[in-house]
C-alpha cells in the first residue's frame, strides 16, 4: 500500500482488461490516482514511482459487479470494447470514464460534454471501422491443410475477427498473424485462441495456391482498363496501407512468389 497518499506513481500491469480492473481496485482501495497507467513492456524509467500491478480474481469480480451495479452492463461491454483501441493513454480515459460514470450513472455514455466520454467513443468507432474493413480485406492463402492470413493494424481487431472467420471457415483451421502487435489467431476443431508470439515463422503458400494466385493475378490484369484508372477512387475504397497484404499488388509474401511457378 502507498504510505504517502501525496505520492506521485505509475500503474505497471499485464496488458489485459482483466489486468485493468485490477489497476481500478487498487485506484479506489489506495485512494491514489496514478500519472498513468501502462503496460509492463511499455514501462520506462520515470521521476514517478512505479507500482506494479498483481492480478486479483476477487478484486476483478469486485470491480465488475461495481461497474455493473453502478454503469449498467451496456457500459462495461462499452469499456472491453475501447480496450481494445490504440487510444493515447487509453487506460487513463478508460479509469476517468468510471470515475465519472460511478457520479452520473448509467447515463455516462451520452455525456459528450465530458473530455474522456467523448474521445472514448470516437476511439470505439475508429475500432469498429477499421473492424468493417478488415473483413473485407484479410486474404488468406494456403498451406498445406492451414489457411494463413497477415494483417497490419491500427486496433487491436483480432478479437473483433474472430468470431466472423471462425463462422466462415466452420470446418478449417486457420492462422491470423497481426504483425504490428505480434498476435496470432489460431483456429482448429470449433476452438480458437488468441496468442502473443515474440517471433514466428508463418507456413509458405504451397503450390496449388501459387498457381491460384498467378490466375487470380492474370484475371485482374486483364479486366482493367487503363483509360479508366482512378487513383484517387480507388484509395477511398482501398486504403494503401492495406495493400501489402494483398495479392493483386505484388507484395503478398514475397519469398514464395519469388519461387518457380509450376506450369
């Protein structure tokens, strides 16, 4: 426990909303707001003290009976949600909102007037676009018995995708690496999981699926027009960042598309 309530320190927990609720018990035992609060792997060297947070089953069944009880049940699912954006001091805004919430009540998600509630529900729908155009634009390819897909995102969607290929690939197993959080979805049998990998080596296409790929490639070529070519009409339906994932441009795992195509 902190000796002096004057104290200025920073939360340090694991990265999991359960971990979250965690950093809100101790808010509230301690009375001590933190400076912020971040992820163990995020902490830096600081004039601030920094506290590391344990995970607490009953704290964390604590805090969501509390949240419920006094936000509603729309509001909790409201804060797993924005969890799962890459916000700027995500937890900071997510801890103010229920702060906030616990004075005004189940009505907290409509008050816009308030910094946290307003830059929190801009951050849940940036989430949930970037969620819309992913189930659109992951292309998985194939190796083997295992459909693999690579994305790079600004939000943390896997968990937002899962659900959705689980349903479409019913009998498949699939892969979903997201590389810019070192993520990986697995799924196998009717289950899947989702993973934190340090490092991965992701199956190649095999040929059955390069062959797929150079007649795919061929049909896009050959339907295009180029009198017709719209660059700027094309980035509003096809942002560019997405295009490295992608087969039709070239850049879809290179190394295999480096190798002999059989004939």
């Amino acid at each position: 426990m902190f000796e002096n309530s004057t104290e200025k320190v920073i939360y340090v927990y694991d990265g999991t909303f359960d971990g979250f609720l965690s950093c809100v018990y101790n808010f509230y035992y301690n009375r001590l707001k933190p400076e912020d609060i971040v992820r163990h792997d995020m902490a830096e060297p600081s004039f601030y003290r920094l506290y590391t947070i344990e995970n607490d089953p009953q704290q964390i069944r604590r805090v969501k009976c509390a949240l419920i009880d006094k936000m509603g049940r729309y509001n909790c699912e409201f804060l797993q949600k924005v969890f799962l954006t890459n916000i700027p001091r995500k937890e900071m805004l997510m801890l103010n909102y229920i702060v906030t919430g616990f004075k005004e009540g189940k009505n907290i998600y409509n008050l816009v007037k308030y910094d946290c509630v307003y830059r929190l529900r801009k951050a849940y729908v940036a989430l949930y676009r970037e969620r819309e155009k992913f189930l659109g634009f992951v292309r998985f390819y194939k190796a083997g018995r295992v459909y693999v897909a690579k994305i790079h995102r600004d939000n943390n969607v896997l968990p937002l995708l899962a659900n959705h290929f689980a349903q479409r690939f019913h009998k498949q197993s699939f892969v979903i690496f997201d590389e810019n959080n070192k993520q990986v979805l697995i799924y196998s049998q009717n289950r899947y999981k989702i993973v934190f990998v340090d490092n991965i080596d992701l199956p190649q296409p095999d040929e059955e699926e390069l062959k797929i790929r150079r007649l795919w490639k061929n049909f896009y070529d050959t339907i295009a027009i180029k009198e017709r070519e719209n660059p700027k009409c094309r980035l509003s339906f096809m942002p560019k960042r997405y295009w490295q994932d992608l087969p039709e441009t070239g850049a879809f795992a290179p190394a295999a598309e480096n190798r002999a195509l059989p004939d």
